[in-house]
C-alpha cells in the first residue's frame, strides 16, 4: 500500500528542522548501501553517528507517534531511527531495493517492512527528485510538500530521480510492522478507516462495536509484537 500521510510536522517544526540542517556537515550517502545501491546512489546523508541526526530524528518520532494515520497505516513494531538526506546538482539514486535485515545498534534488528519518506523542503524548490515507486499496480511517482510524508512497501523497486535545480531535503526510514503482510496490513488499515467512519457518524453502535471486535480479533491472529 503506498499512503500519503499529510501534516506529518508543523510549520514550526518545519523550519527549526531545516534551519538546522542547512548548517549541518553532510556526507557520501554511499556510506550506508550495498553494493548494488551504492552503484546507482548520488546523494549527502547526515552521518550516522551526527547528534544533529539523532536529535531530529527524536523530534519526528515524537510527530509519528501523534500521527494516527501512520499509526493505522503501518502498525509499527520498530522504527529505524531516522535518516537525512540531500540531493542537488543532479544527486539521484537509481532504482533499487533496500535492505531487508537492518541492525539498529543496540544488538537488536529491525526487518524492514514499510519505508517511509517525509518530504522537509517544498516541492518549488527543486526541479526533479520524484520519488518514483514501483509496485503490483505499476509506477507511481511521489513529490509531495514540506512536512508530508509516504509510506511503501519496503519489498518495492524504487528510484529518485535526478535534482537539477534547487535541494532536495528528506527524512527516510524503515518500519518493522506488527503485521508482516502488505495486503492483511491493507485490509486492517481499510477496516479501521470505515469503522471511523461510521463512528463519526450516526451509525448503528451494535455495529460499530462488532466491527471493532472484528479488527482487534485479526489483529490478534495476526500480530508479531
Ligand atoms: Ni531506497
């Protein structure tokens, strides 16, 4: 399922995140690929051990876990704590794959389930950097505005194509699901917006409360926590 999430950051947010990034010391995103990515990637990453990384990457925790559409829409488990990057002067990162086993650092892993970009500049200021997905339906071309994001199926071929004018700036990230599965994480996802739905209407609260039932017993049979 490929979902935009809007509203992710505030526009304070926004701006404290880019003001900061724009002083920051950026490096060879090669430094965190394969062989096969490092290949095709062109792009500046924050350094992996950069406290500027991990500061910001708190703060957009913090945004995720008030965000109740990320939360229906990946059922995270784990997420990977969050990376940065910038494309410019023809920066791209050619269709590839990420990694499926990925080490969080404190000896744990995370299997990479859903992949999540949030966009930190308008999409005004750069020429190109379409995040293009391919998936079972074919090839969807994402570019959304500062402070939304997009989650994919991290099983996905994906590219970004190349910034000829302007900076990119994007937070990315993996998540590992409670629910493995892309389409039961659909149909969950789909369950649980209808139920909202017909709460905030005047629907029948018997039924309502089945439904919620029904979720949470699949939830219950599918879940890995
Ligand atoms: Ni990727």
């Amino acid at each position: 399922m490929l979902l935009h999430i809007p509203n992710v950051l505030s526009a304070e947010e926004l701006a404290g995140i880019r003001r900061q990034l724009d002083a920051a010391q950026w490096t060879d995103g090669r430094e965190t690929v394969g062989t096969q990515g490092a290949q095709v990637k062109r792009n500046l990453q924050l350094p992996d051990t950069s406290p500027l990384k991990a500061e910001l990457g708190k703060l957009i925790l913090a945004a995720l876990q008030r965000h109740p559409l990320f939360f229906a829409a990946a059922l995270p488990l784990k997420i990977l704590p969050p990376r940065f990057n910038r494309y410019e002067g023809g920066g791209t990162y050619g269709f590839h794959v990420d990694g499926s086993v990925m080490q969080l650092g404190n000896g744990e892993q995370l299997r990479s389930d859903v992949s999540c970009t949030l966009f930190l500049n308008e999409p005004d200021d750069y020429d190109g950097g379409e995040l293009i997905v391919n998936d079972t339906y074919g090839e969807h071309e994402v570019k959304l505005p500062a402070g939304d994001a997009i989650v994919y199926p991290a099983s996905s071929l994906h590219q970004v194509t190349p910034v000829t004018r302007g900076a990119r700036i994007a937070s990315f990230f993996w998540i590992q699901s409670m629910i493995r599965d892309d389409a039961r994480r659909r149909m969950l996802f789909e369950l649980d917006a209808s139920i909202q739905r017909l709460r905030s209407g005047n629907a029948d609260n018997d039924a309502v409360l089945q439904l919620t039932g029904l979720y949470h017993n699949l939830l219950r049979q599918w879940a890995e926590t």
